[in-house]
C-alpha cells in the first residue's frame, strides 16, 4: 500500500514537473504579446480578410513607407559614386551622409506636420543618423552600413535560436495576435509551420551577411567599386527580399488560422 502510494505521489511530482518545464516563463507570455500586437498593427491579422497583396503593401507602410525605406540609402550611395575622386578613388562622405540624413529627417518632419503616426519615419531617422555615425567618426563609407550588418546578426540569431528551441518567435508573434498564445506549441501542424518560418526568416537575414559582408572587407581593402556594390546589394536584399517573405508568412498564417465567419 504505502509502496502503490509513494509510486502515485512521485510519478504526480514528475507530472507536475513536466508541466512547469514545459509551461512558458512570464517573459514569453509578455514578449508574444507584443510581437502579436506588433504583427496586428503590420496588419497580419486573417480575420481581417485581406488580399495577400494588400497585406504586403500594408506591411511595407506602402508609397511612403517604402520611399522612408530606401530613398536615404539610396540617395548616399548614387552621390557617394557621382562624387567619386578618379585620383583618391572616394566619394564626397560628408555631402552624401548629409543628403542621406535630411532625407531621413524630412520624412520624419512630414509625418509630424501631418499628424501622422512617426514610428517608421523615426526609426528610419535613428538608423540613418547611427550608420551616418558610424561612416563619419571613421572617415569609410562602407562603415555606413555595420549597423545593418548588427541588425541582420541579431534579427537572424534570434529567429534561428527561438525556432531551434521550440519557441519560434513567430509562432509567439501569431499566436498572441491570434488568441492562441502558447498552445500553438501543442499542435504539431502549427509547430512545423512555425518553425519553418522561422528558419526561413533567419535564412534571409543570413543571406543580406553572406553577400555584403565581402564587399565590405573588399570596401576596406581598397577596391573602388565595393561601396557602390554594398549599397547597391543592400537595396536589392531590402524590401524586394522582404515583401515575399511577408507574403509567405501571411499565406501560412491564414492557412492554420482561417478567417471565422461573421
């Protein structure tokens, strides 16, 4: 009897056990629900019943936000080539940071006047003048683009972590936009998909490394074209890289959370 007993008590100590391992730590709970609430507002949301292109579009911040996005960096790197000295084989740093820069600015400026919401614009403001920092306390104009290079790192390692562990940020994303919070980890379908993703978002920020991190060492090491091919690589792996990968994500959110009748 008392071994039948002790034999009960300890296997409902290794449940409860299993259960708290398993069971989400309060960060988690609070993460997701800000990447949840932060994919609403992008405007992943499949009761919304949007088109895959409207969403993408929308996630884009459309004209505007796509001229916040790229008009900056390319503006510095179309100045920096025409500026191009034939003897030093460098561009004007200074006038091609600050055209950058006020671009960036008078993105920002716009959305005030306008009483628009300026988080895309400030963030855009904050990274210009950051990798503005970068290139002018150096005198390089490739340093212009280490943040990027930061971002991508840090961006890529924690996709690549939280889908390897099981806890794939976008699963914590969608599943807190969705009401799901956590217990899309017990749904296989769900975990697959979200781990996938995962992977997949991870491997594009790995990719923007592997293609512009040797021009910016070719940069460094004296070859003249480097920077024009970094920031022309750059623009290329943004938003034309970005815009599939939000409409994969969509298609594979609303599959798994189809839209409920009204």
């Amino acid at each position: 009897m008392s071994d039948a007993n002790g034999a009960d008590t300890e296997s409902g100590d290794e449940h409860r056990g299993s259960a708290e391992a398993s069971s989400p730590p309060a960060a988690s709970e609070i993460f997701g629900a800000a990447l949840g609430g932060a994919a609403r507002r992008a405007g992943l949301d499949p009761n919304e019943g949007k088109s895959t292109s409207h969403v993408v579009w929308g996630a884009m911040g459309g004209w505007r936000g796509i001229l916040e996005s790229v008009l900056p960096g390319l503006l510095f790197i179309v100045l920096y080539t025409v500026t191009i000295d034939p003897e030093t084989q460098k561009g004007n740093l200074w006038l091609s940071l600050g055209v950058s820069l006020g671009a960036a600015g008078v993105f920002t400026v716009v959305r005030l006047v306008s009483r628009q919401p300026i988080t895309a614009a400030m963030g855009g403001l904050v990274t210009t003048g950051v990798a503005a920092a970068f290139a002018a306390f150096t005198g390089e104009a490739s340093n212009n683009f280490v943040p990027g290079f930061i971002t991508n790192v840090l961006y890529g390692s924690a996709l690549l972590v939280s889908a390897l562990i099981g806890w794939s940020l976008i699963g914590l994303a969608i599943g807190f936009l969705m009401g799901d919070g956590t217990s899309w980890r017990a749904d296989k379908r769900k975990r697959r998909a979200f781990f996938w993703l995962g992977i997949a978002w991870a491997g594009l920020f790995a990719a923007r490394l592997l293609v512009q991190l040797p021009l910016y060492f070719a940069s460094l090491e004296g070859d003249p074209g480097a920077t024009t091919a970094l920031g022309t690589a750059k623009l290329v792996m943004g938003l034309p890289l970005f815009a599939p990968m939000v409409a994969v994500t969509w298609l594979a959110v609303r599959a798994l959370y189809p839209p409920q009748p009204k």
